[in-house]
C-alpha cells in the first residue's frame, strides 16, 4: 500500500453505533483506497480482534482505538485512545462500566418514551444494539422503525437530544478521568472534534487536559472549517500535541455522513501518533507542553 492511500482515525462498527460489522468496516475501507482505519467505538473495543483480522487479510493497517464519552455541564467531551491495550482486564472492567450505564440510561429513556405515550420496544432497542454498546442512536433507530418519526434526526430533535423530554444524563465521568484511563492503558488520548458544537468550549480546558496526559487534537474533521482547523493547529503546536483526523464514519445517514476517508489530512500523521505511542511515558509527558 502506497503513501496516497487514505486514512481514517475516527470510525464506528456495529460493536457500539455503526451499521458496519468490524470486518465489513475494514473490507469498506479497503474499497474506498483507506491504508490505514482507526476502529474507535464508543466505550468498548470489543470490534478490535475482528478488526485486526480483517486488516491482515485485506491489506488495511488497522490501530485499535476506542471513544470515551463525558460529561462537563451541559457539553459532552469525547476522548478517543489510540494503540489502548484492548487485552487488559483493568479496562475492560471499566469499559463495561460504561457500558451497563448506557443501558441503564437507555432502559430510562424508553421509560420516559413510554410516559410521553410514545411506545418503544426495549426488545426493539436491544435488537438495533446488536450486542453492541448501546446508545441514543439505537434507540433513534427503533423510533425511525415504530413509525413514530421519520429519521434519527428527528427523533433526536423531538426526544432524544439535551433538551428533549426523553433525555436522560450519561454516567458522570470527566474527560480528564477518561484521559487517564486511556494513557494508563497504553493509549494515546487525543480530544476527539473540538469543533462540534456539543463540546461547548472545550479548548479552555485543554491546559488542564494535558495536564493530566492529553497528547493529541483532532483537527481534521468534516465539520471543522478551515478557520477551526487553523485555530486548533496553533492550540496542538502551543502544547505539544500530536494532531489527528478521521470522519467518524458510522455508515448510511447517521453521525455527519461523510464516507470513510474522505477527510484530507497530512501523510505524517499517522507515522506522527505512532511515535508519540512507542515513545517513553517520561518522554511522552514532557516536550513543548505548558
């Protein structure tokens, strides 16, 4: 695989919100000429092994990754982990915190669904979840199926987003806590789309972030301008941080809908975080920060 290839650092499967089985993830990216695809699900990494497999068969060079969802106030921060150790017991254990409080989260929002007089099947929700980490988008999906709204925007216009009367808050975990799961795992933490207006003002907080072992910035992203990504370049060359992209891709109409690798990013990237991962920790909590 050439250097013109394509990357992808932010992608879901069907293990939390995608439509796309790990496999059928990696077999996509090979269609679309992406050399190298990040498989990041939210809050698990139980994608990874099919993933690698896939990646081998197919010629892809996948790096196992994960996205941690928090909290801060009204704002959700997502942290994404590159290169984690998906193999340790510590943080599948912690993973699978997060994940029963999805579905804890999930139970109440069906419950609170029920209670508007919109009736939703939890068999349903379960269904759209495939076994997967289980989210609002699953259960977007059974309102779309239901009849009861006609796309997973509208349901999150109508019920599901902050402010609608369906809403129920995630289990509380800060990012900085998300970035020290991440770093002590063996993972590069990097602050997923600092652009997306549910971040809030996220960037103030970046100092504090690196602080506790931030080492990246997603900088290219579909919805960042070319004056957010001009903005964060000078935030990632100020501490330090290694910068990185990807579409998000979850597949068919869901998230921002770009198509997998279709986010131009500079060639280094990709060399660039997988330096920062092999460095020393003492090495790699040191540097140009501040």
């Amino acid at each position: 695989m050439g250097a013109s290839l394509r990357i992808d650092l932010h992608t879901h499967s069907t293990a939390s919100d995608g439509l796309l089985a790990p496999s059928r993830l990696v077999a996509a990216a090979r269609e679309q000429y992406v050399g190298t695809l990040a498989l990041t699900d939210h809050d698990t990494t139980d994608g990874i092994p099919e993933a690698l497999a896939a990646g081998r068969a197919c010629g892809v060079d996948v790096i196992p990754g994960v996205e941690i969802n928090t909290d801060v106030d009204d704002h959700e921060v997502h942290i994404l982990g590159y290169f984690v150790d998906h193999t340790r017991g510590g943080l599948q254990a912690f993973l699978q915190q997060m994940r029963d409080g999805r579905v804890r989260r999930a139970e109440e929002m069906v419950r609170k669904l029920a209670a508007l007089g919109v009736r939703v099947d939890w068999a349903r929700v379960s269904e759209m979840a495939s076994g997967g980490a289980v989210g609002r988008p699953h259960i977007a999906r059974a309102l779309v199926a239901a009849g009861v709204v006609g796309t997973s925007q509208e349901a999150f216009e109508r019920f599901l987003g902050r402010a609608g009367p369906a809403y129920v808050a995630r289990v509380k975990l800060s990012p900085e806590e998300a970035v020290e799961v991440i770093a002590e795992n063996g993972g590069v933490p990097v602050l997923a789309h600092p652009g997306w207006a549910a971040s809030g003002p996220v960037l103030e907080r970046v100092p504090q972030l690196v602080a506790h072992g931030l080492e990246g910035i997603e900088v290219y992203y579909p919805d960042h301008t070319a004056e957010m990504v001009e903005t964060f370049h000078a935030v990632a060359a100020r501490h330090g941080l290694v910068m990185t992209g990807g579409t998000d891709y979850h597949g068919g109409g869901i998230a921002n809908r770009a198509p997998l690798g279709s986010v131009s990013m500079p060639a280094d990237v990709v060399p660039t975080l997988r330096a920062r991962w092999m460095a020393p920790r003492a090495q790699r909590s040191g540097g140009a920060r501040s």
